[in-house]
C-alpha cells in the first residue's frame, strides 16, 4: 500500500513536468550490484554498511529486467510520446531448486603467512584495501578482563579464544553500545582478532577517516597484549581448500569460520538470485566471482547471480560462512528476490 502510494505520487509528479515542459531526473534508471566488497558505507550515529545490492528502486533492476516502476513510468510518459518503442524481451530469470553444500574447511586452517609485530597495524598500512584482515597472540601469562581492541571497531571484529567464538565488536553499533566482552586468559591461550572491513564512506568529512582494522594497544582488563601474527585476508576469489585440512565437524554457533563448497549443473543458463536462508553473515562465490555480502538482518535476502558467470555443468559454489550455527538451510536459487529485515542476532 505504501509503495502503491509514493509511486502514485512520483509519476504525478512526472506526469505534471511533462505537462509543464519541465525536465526529469530519474535516479537510478538501472539498478546495478556491489560485486565483490565493493558496497562502501554512510555514517550517522555509526557505519552503516551500504548493501551488496544498488537496486535502489530502479525502473530496471539489477539485473536489467523490467519492473512494475517500468511499465507505471512508461504507462505514464506514453501520451507525451508519438514513437513508443516496444519492451526489448529479455530472458527469464531461473530457479535452482536447491544446491548441496556442505562444510569444507575452516578459515582459519587456510591461512597464508603472517607479519610478525608487537602491536596491530591498519589494514592500508599491511597493502590491503579490502576484506578480512586476522589478527592473533599467544598469551604468555594469564589475562582476565574487558577486552578492547585498539582504539576502535574497524569496522567489525569477531573475537575467538582457542577457535571458540566469544563475542563481535561492530562501528554499526554507536559508541557506547558495543558488546562487552570479557576474557579470562590463561598461558599458552590463542585469541583471535578476526576484522572484516564493511566499506568505507564515500562522501563527507568523514572520507579522510576510512582506515580499517584494528590500531593501537589491544588489552584485556587493561593490560596490553603484545606479539601479533597479522594476516591479510583480501579473499578476491574465495580461498582454495588448504592441504590436509580438517573437515568441520560438530558445528555450532562457537565454531569459528566455515568454508562450505558445492557443484551444480544447469538444464538453462540464466540469472537467478541466490538466497540462504538461516544463516546469519557471510560471503558467496560462484566459479571464482564474488558475489558479494549476505547478512541475515536485510534488507536484502538474495544475492544476484548473473548466467555470465554460470554454465550448464560443473558450477562451483563457495560460501565463507562467518557465524556458522550448524542450523543452516537449503541453498537455492529464485527467479524472485526478496526483501526484508531480521533482528540482528549479534546486537548489543
């Protein structure tokens, strides 16, 4: 009803610029997608991660398929036209009934060598721009306390002891609001840091502040941890699977990073949209291309998969599951997306 009534009132208000011979702006005619980690992010009382979709509403989605915007625009601008052209066909979207993945390994058994340093560093400052960067010590003395982790959240870290997950900093949340973590360290105990950048800002003041990851002291109950092993996690195309590594098993929600993997085949090679639904955050490659970021709170529910990227046999799917629960349902693909919003199960 509420989209019913703001269309209403635009193409009013196009029908009367028209009739007035005045111009139009249409802001986005074709929607288009943050492929990879290309999303970026607005502020306000905290980041706010832009999603992986820049649909935006657009008479043509992302896809580039028409819409109902489309045709109540076209219904509307028709009589101010002498020469309407016909709607270009364009193939259907598929569905994927469903795709057997299944876990593969863990993240954090892939890891590729690290910088040795007393005190973390930025992400730009280790040549990385985007992605997940991890950060890890062993403690040689016992530890019990708050942690905080540098100066601030940049912009979302995920805390492990020994690979059992503890809790998860976020700059989403405002100042004030951040989960508080406590730790009781004991000799020999391994913590891991592990930090995902969520875009930076791109418009603002707030431009020449975008550095990520985590800088300056990390402590826990005031104490300063030093020795690091930093590793640099761009995952452009996912991470192949690691020699000999273990096969996740026994998967719960303190479980630490999971790479699930599958095959499909295809009877028609068209887009489709992939959803997941029951898992909370993660990242979704199809045959080496990253299609971007899923996260259970929305709006966005399904993630766009061009047929460009697809063939008929032997498609490959890997999913980066950073929250696993070990509750995960069945992977597919739709022929039509959905929006909405669930709670943030990670909120303060």
């Amino acid at each position: 009803m509420a989209r019913a009534m703001s269309l209403n009132t635009i193409f009013s208000y196009i029908y009367w610029n028209n009739i007035e011979d005045q111009p139009d702006h249409i802001y986005t005619f074709n929607g288009g997608t943050n492929f990879g980690f290309q999303s970026g992010s607005d502020f306000g009382s905290g980041t706010q991660p832009v999603t992986t979709s820049y649909d935006y509403g657009a008479p043509l989605d992302e896809s580039g398929r028409h819409n109902d915007i489309y045709y109540a625009l076209r219904e509307t601008l028709g009589p101010f036209s002498s020469d309407l052209p016909d709607v270009p066909s364009i193939a259907p979207m598929i569905a994927i009934p469903s795709v057997d993945v299944k876990p593969a390994f863990y993240l954090f058994d892939g890891l590729p060598s690290p910088y040795s340093m007393e005190s973390p560093i930025n992400m730009e400052a280790l040549g990385q721009w985007y992605g997940f960067t991890l950060y890890r010590t062993t403690v040689n003395s016992s530890y019990s306390g708050t942690l905080q982790p540098g100066i601030a959240a940049k912009d979302r870290i995920i805390v492990y002891v020994n690979g059992e997950r503890k809790g998860v900093f976020d700059s989403m949340y405002p100042n004030g609001s951040q989960q508080v973590i406590t730790l009781n360290l004991k000799s020999g105990d391994v913590l891991d840091l592990l930090n995902e950048n969520m875009g930076r800002v791109n418009f603002g003041p707030d431009i020449p502040y975008q550095t990520k990851g985590i800088f300056g002291d990390v402590t826990v109950g005031g104490s300063t941890l030093a020795g690091w092993n930093v590793y640099t996690l761009p995952l452009d195309k996912g991470m192949a699977p690691p020699p000999q590594a273990r096969v996740p098993t026994n998967i719960s929600p303190s479980s630490s990073p999971i790479f699930y993997t599958g095959t499909f085949d295809l009877p028609t090679v068209s887009d489709t949209w992939i959803e997941l639904p029951e898992w909370i955050k993660g990242v979704v490659w199809i045959n080496g291309n990253n299609l971007g970021r899923f996260w259970t709170i929305g709006p966005q529910q399904s993630l766009y998969a061009p047929g460009a990227w697809m063939q008929k046999k032997g498609n490959v799917i890997q999913i980066l599951n950073l929250e696993p629960t070990g509750r995960e349902g069945t992977v597919s693909g739709v022929s039509s997306r959905s929006w909405f919003n669930n709670p943030d199960p990670d909120a303060p």
